[in-house]
C-alpha cells in the first residue's frame, strides 16, 4: 500500500528548481527570527494584517510563511514611521506601488531632517547663551512643523 504524502500544489513552494512544502512557523519561532514581540504581533492580528493559519497539537499558534514575510514588511514601514493602521491600507499593494510610498516618505524624510538640523542649531544658540530667552524659545514655538 502506497502511504505518500499528498500536498496540494498552492502548498508547495518552489526553491532552486525544487519543491517544498509550505511549512508552517510558530508565533515564538517568528519571534526569534524577527526580534518582534509577541504583543506586537498580536496588534497585527488585532488590525487584520496577518492571520494565525492555525495551531499545533499543543494549542500554539501557527502562520504560513506569507504572514511572516508580511510581518517582517509591517516592521519595516513602521520604521518608516507609518502606523499600523496606514500600512494596513497600503501592505498589499504590488511592489511597484510600494516603491511610490517609499519614495514619498523619503523626501518628508529630508524635509524632516532640514528641519531638525535647523532645530539643533537653534538649540546650540540658546545652550551657548545659557540662558531660554522668552524671544528665542517664543520663535521656535512658532516655526511650522
């Protein structure tokens, strides 16, 4: 009797001209390669980004490979300093349209840093004054963000 494993072709992932079967992580596993916590991961789910696929005999909780790819992009546009809630709206997007977001965030990046950089010369002056004149503080409060 023939007892052979059958995976469906969906779960089958191709790896240098050979096929594998899709396998599956656990939340602790997807902590340790990501440095992610598991509080963090868990709001993904809470934001309907990701998606446990299941959970194993002992009742964790399992995701396919795609969740963990998924996971490590959400962290990635957070650095960026998008919310969850604005990577939810444009995380499936098609690498080309990513590109675009990426691009856009770069040049408020820039504009961030112009800003910044004028900031800390700002503070530099009222540091060698030793003093917050009322005039000098009142004029950064007022500068546009």
């Amino acid at each position: 009797m023939n007892t052979r494993l059958t995976v469906p072709k969906e779960q089958r992932v191709s790896l240098g001209g050979k096929e594998k079967v899709n396998e599956k992580v656990s939340l602790r596993q997807i902590r340790e390669k990501t440095g992610i916590s598991r509080k963090a991961i868990q709001g993904y789910e809470k934001h309907g980004l990701i998606k446990a696929s299941g959970k194993d005999r002992y009742g964790h909780l399992l995701y396919e490979e795609a969740a963990l790819k998924k996971i490590i992009r959400i962290r990635f546009f957070q650095k960026l300093g998008f919310t969850v809630s604005e990577i939810g709206d444009f995380i499936g997007f098609p690498d080309e349209a990513l590109m675009k977001i990426l691009n856009k965030r770069k040049d408020e990046l820039k504009k961030k840093i112009v800003k910044l950089k004028k900031l800390s010369e700002e503070i530099d002056g009222l540091l060698e004054t030793k003093t917050l004149d009322q005039e000098a503080i009142l004029k950064i409060a007022k500068e546009e963000d």
